[in-house]
C-alpha cells in the first residue's frame, strides 16, 4: 500500500473528518482512506458521458423516451431506497 502526504487540507475538512471517525470509533487515517476509496470509486461525469455514447454506438436506434424515463425512475427510485436504508439502519451502540 501506498502512503500519501497531504498539504494544505483546510481545517473545516480535518474537523469533519475527524467528527464522521469519532462517530464510527475510529481512526481519521482510517476515515480518509475510506473516503478516498469511495470517491476514487466513483464515476466522473465524463466516464458516464463516454458510457453512455459507447451504449448508443451499439443501439440500432435510441430508446423510446417513455422507456428512458422509466428506466430513470427505476435507478433513481433505487439509490433513494438504498439511501433510506443507509440512514435508518440502527446504530451500533
């Protein structure tokens, strides 16, 4: 594993790092790798971008809108009840 250095962090960033670790019980070292690891993982905008171009290179024509906006609904409606569950899951005490 790699060991980082980082510079100039602005202490309103340390705090609440340091705040989310404190409420997990644990180390700010282990909150920013958890942090960057959640960010590193997720797609830019222009990673979706060139996604969904390479998807409609494929499509013989593109989907009807109403399909779209389903399929829209669908994923939106998902990460909202993934959320939800995230933020009424018990704590550990």
């Amino acid at each position: 594993m790699a060991t980082l250095n980082i510079r100039n962090v602005p202490d309103e960033v340390v705090k609440a790092l340091k705040t989310r670790a404190a409420l997990k019980g644990d180390s700010l070292n282990s909150e920013v790798v958890r942090t960057l690891t959640e960010a590193a993982q997720r797609r830019s905008v222009d990673e979706i971008l060139a996604s969904i171009d390479e998807i409609q290179a494929r499509l013989p024509e593109r989907p009807p809108w109403e399909q779209f906006m389903e399929e829209l609904r669908r994923e939106r409606d998902e990460r909202a009840e993934h959320l939800w569950r995230v933020a009424t899951r018990p704590r550990d005490e």
